[in-house]
C-alpha cells in the first residue's frame, strides 16, 4: 500500500505535527495528489534547522 508522511502544523511547542495518509493498493498517483491539495491548504512553515538556540 502506498503511504506517506507530512508535516502540517506546529505545536504549541514548536514541534512539527504530521499527518500519515494510507492508500489503496497501486494508487499512488491518487495519495500525491491528495497529499499535494493538503500541503498546499496548510503550507508548513520552513524550519530554519541551521539556527542555534
């Protein structure tokens, strides 16, 4: 089965929260397709990993 992973939001916390999307047996243009439309719904913000804290 076809899955994937991403993030859509952050936490409170400032960790990123994900979604996992499962689909049907050799669907996976389908699963793009509808992981494209999310991620363009909620446009995760870019995390600036190279900063120091």
């Amino acid at each position: 089965l076809p899955a994937l992973s991403f993030p859509v939001r952050l936490s409170s916390q400032g960790f990123p929260i994900s979604l996992q999307l499962i689909g049907p047996f050799m669907k996976d243009q389908a699963l793009l397709s509808i992981a494209h439309r999310i991620c363009s719904t909620y446009q995760f913000p870019f995390l600036d990993l190279t900063k120091q804290n």
